[in-house]
C-alpha cells in the first residue's frame, strides 16, 4: 500500500521522482486560458512564472484527467514535474471541490506508477481537502497483482511497474491534530476500500463462500470483530431457503456471514446487508455468451459492507455497524434449483422462481430479514442486482431506493459527500402487483420494463416493519470493464464502500435517522 505523509518543507529541498502540480482551464467564459491551481506558487516562481507557457506549448489544456511531464528547474532535487489537470476552474471562491481534487490525485498516482516518491503540491485549505487529496492518490496508486509474475510477491504491478511509493501531501502540517486525523481517515477508507476491489477482482475459483467467510474471520480476529458463519447446515437448520436454494447448484456451498463492530459509545445501530454471489452463471436459467466473463464481480455488494466494517472499526466510529453478507455460488447442476420452483424463506414466506438468474434478490432477501430481527435504527443493502439499473444509469452511477423519502435523500447527500455517483429512485406501487403468483405468496420476477425498480419492491418484502431501509444497486460503477480513470482502476472499484462509511459517520453523528 502506498504510504500516505504529510510535510510543510521547502519543495526545492524535497527528495522525490516528481513534484505534482495542478493545472486547469480559465473559469472566464471569454477565455479558455489555462491557469495554475494554487500549490504551484514556488514551481512556478522556480520558472520566472512562465510555468503555465510552458505547459501551453507542451500542448496542456487543463482538462481533468490530463497529464503533462516536463523536467523540474534547476535547483529541485526532484527531477520531473507532473501536472494534472482539474477541469474547469470554479468561478466562486477559486476553490475546487473535494472529488476534482480526489481525482487529479488519483490521476497523478496513476501515472506515477514505478515511483519511489511524489510530492503532491494541489491545493490543501483545510484539513477536508488533504483528506481528499490523500484519498485519491491511494486509490489511484491501486494494482491488483496477486496473479502476475511470482504471484506477485516480487511487488510489481502494472506492466512490471510497482505501485507508487509515498505520497507526500505539501502544505499540511503533520503535527495538527486535524490534519493527522484526515489522512488517518484516508488511509484507512482507501486501504479497507482496496480490499473490497481485491476480493472482487480475485477469480471464483479462489474466493467461494467457504474462503471469503474465511477472510471475514481473519480480520475479525485483527480488528476485534465478533464474527458468525453458518455453514449449509446451520442455514438449512435455520430455514434459510433462499441462500440455500441459490447455493443448491454448485459444489461450493454457501454461507451467511455476519461480521459484527460494537463501539461502547454507540447510541445508534446500523446494519448493512451485501450481495455475496462469488459467481453467477445464472443457474439453470444460463447467462448467453459474453455475459458470464465478469461474474465473479457479483459479489461486490458484500466485498463494500465487509470493508464498511472493518473501516468503522480502524475509524473508531461511536455506532454499532453489523455487516451481513449472504454468499453463494449461483451454478447449474442436477441440485440446482429450477424455473417453477417454489423456496420457503427465513421469513416464512414463500418464492416462486420463476428466474434463476434473479438469484440476488433471495438470498438478499434471507439476509434483510436475519438483519432486521436486531431492530436496527436503519438497514441499508447493497448489491450488483440488475442489468435493467445500468440500462437506466450507466456504468458509474448507482441507485438509491428506500422505504422512506427523507432517508433516501439522507443516503444520496451521504453519497455526493463521499464522491460517489448515485441517483434516487422510486418505488412505483403498480409494480408490485406484477410479482404476485399463483402458487407462492410472490414470484421473483415482475415485469420486465421497470426491472431494477420490481427488484426493489421484491427485497422490500423482506425489510422487518418499521425498520427504515435503503437499496442501493452498484450494478454499473461496481466493475470498471474500460480503461481507469481518475482514481478508478480497470476491474473491481469498491463501489459503496465511500458512501457507506459517510453513512456510518453521519450515523454515530447522529443524523442518520
């Protein structure tokens, strides 16, 4: 993991492979001229303050996610300056926002793959913005490279390139108090949040149920989670049909985990539920060609909520936060269950399958239900659910459904806080009727047009009453299938992991519910 600093020294004496400066287009309507972000004053200065004709005749424009190298003046013991662009400058205050600045950083650490050292001089007004500043670089510095080479033991990363050393934030003096706490925060979201790219970017083959609950344990153990595991046994003990029905396919069976972190100031507690199919073929409804290759990605729902709890136990936050991820390998066998069946849930109530391929929703649904006998103050799931949700958004925005109109809006503010991309959603009463069945108390498929939003009502009916309750459905921005940009990586993002962090503060805060 790269490592995180903060320093206040003179940035011709800084030892480094390169200073980062940011760039931008001029805000002026009348003009597109290309200006310095502030942080760049003594690069600049080093440059007779023609840094910025410089970078023009070098073909620099500002745009976000650009990047221009050029050699660092004479004096500088680092001997590259990288400049980043940040878009368009904000008109206002001149200040930009913390997801521009988390995306410039993600850009440049990126970009910096092979470095030892960089120094990142954007702009650092208060404690926030180093915090967004760190948090990009982390996330940008990601490389998932556990099956390159030797394993990737020897460290290398993207082609043969080590992951960016150290990020020196300059600017943020690592003696206040606010300031170390930010990048502490930082430090432990972008790390926690790697880990949920780590698991689902990891092949099927070495993440089923049985392993990830078996991580879920060791950092239990590391952080000091009570961690529970019921096997197939246990579930089917405990009348979890929906777990077992989706896991009944394959030789891998499956598991509901819940993996617990109890603050002794906690007034509030939040429970979150992830999808944890480790990878879905569709069942005997097969997926056709091409849409199998990714499925190992469908568990990234429960890859965000493990990562969600071990980040409110590093951050100390003062809220009970239970995380439940329902696990299952969704395979096509003789045991599989069938189109036309009928599954009795942990609920009681009765599903006719009428889709193998809407797995997600049932083992969601026992999941909600075991999550809702603790009563806690607001369940929030989330889950790669439906194709009809990308159809809808697209592949960086996620969907926000809920029980409840203001704490939806509570969610979507947690997720804009965050940096993340959401959108609200409704939850059309009409919908439902196309559910009902004619054997079972509610099929697993509804209309077909509308089919995110029918998943929706569907887990709906396994909320516990009065419980307030959130859906969020990361099917698009949950795996990057293009190139990365920004702080995103190709393959697995840790989509939700952000939000439901903010959530969690905002919880222990006391404005959530």
């Amino acid at each position: 993991m790269t490592a995180l600093t903060l320093s206040t020294a003179g940035v011709s004496g800084l030892r480094a492979d390169a200073l980062v400066v940011g760039v931008a287009k001029g805000s002026s309507s009348a003009s597109g001229d290309l200006v310095l972000v502030p942080g760049a004053e003594e690069v600049d200065a080093a440059f007779d303050g023609k840094l910025v004709d410089v970078l023009d005749t070098l073909g620099a424009s500002g745009a976000e996610g650009e990047v221009t190298k050029l050699p660092a003046p004479s004096g500088f013991k680092a001997p590259l300056v990288l400049a980043v662009g940040l878009g368009t400058a904000p008109e206002e205050d001149g200040r930009f926002g913390h997801e521009a600045l988390r995306r410039a950083a993600g850009t440049a650490a990126r970009a910096l793959a092979g470095a030892e050292k960089a120094v990142f001089l954007l702009p650092l007004a208060d404690p926030a913005d180093a915090g967004a500043v760190g948090e990009g670089a982390l996330l940008g510095a990601y490389s998932f490279d556990a099956y390159k080479g030797a394993g990737g033991k020897d460290g290398s990363g993207r082609n043969g390139k080590k992951p960016l050393g150290e990020a020196v934030l300059l600017g943020g003096n690592p003696r206040d108090k606010e300031f170390k706490a930010a990048v502490e925060r930082a430090t432990a979201v972008a790390e926690e949040l790697n880990r949920a790219r780590d698991l689902v970017n990891t092949p099927s083959n070495d993440l089923n149920p049985a392993a990830f609950a078996a991580l879920v344990q060791e950092a239990g153990k590391e952080h000091g989670l009570k961690v529970q595991v019921l096997d197939e046994n246990e579930l089917a003990k405990g009348g979890y049909g929906g777990i077992l029905g989706v896991g009944s396919g394959s030789a891998s069976a499956p598991r509901l985990v819940k993996v617990a972190y109890t603050s002794p100031k906690a007034t509030k507690h939040l429970a979150l539920v992830g999808k944890g199919i480790t990878y879905d073929s569709g069942g005997i409804s097969l997926k056709p060609a091409g849409h199998n290759e990714t499925m190992k990605c469908d568990m990234g729902g429960a890859a965000a909520v493990f990562a969600t709890v071990v980040a409110a136990a590093r951050l100390g936050l003062e809220v009970n936060v239970t995380g439940w991820l329902a696990l299952a390998e969704n395979m096509p066998s003789g045991s599989a269950v069938r189109p036309g069946d009928v599954l009795r849930m942990f609920s009681g109530k009765t599903v006719e399958v009428l889709n193998t391929d809407a797995e997600g929703r049932l083992v969601m649904a026992d999941a909600l239900w075991a999550a809702s006998q603790e009563k806690p103050d607001a369940l929030v799931d989330v889950a790669t659910l439906t194709g009809a949700m990308v159809l809808a958004l697209g592949n960086r925005t996620f969907a926000v459904m809920a029980n409840d109109d203001a704490f939806r809006a509570k969610v979507h503010e947690a997720a804009q806080e965050a940096g993340e991309d959401s959108w609200p959603m409704p939850m059309p009463e009409h919908l439902r009727k196309g559910m009902d069945s004619s054997v079972a108390d509610i099929a697993n498929m509804g209309e077909r047009m509308g089919g995110g939003l029918v998943a929706g009502l569907f887990l709906r009916e396994f909320v516990g009453e009065g419980i307030t309750w959130a859906h969020l459905d990361i099917a698009g921005p949950a795996f990057n299938e293009q190139g990365p940009f920004g702080y995103t990586p190709k393959g697995g993002t840790g989509s939700g992991v952000r939000t439901l962090v903010r959530l969690a503060e905002r919880a222990a805060a006391g404005d959530l519910v």
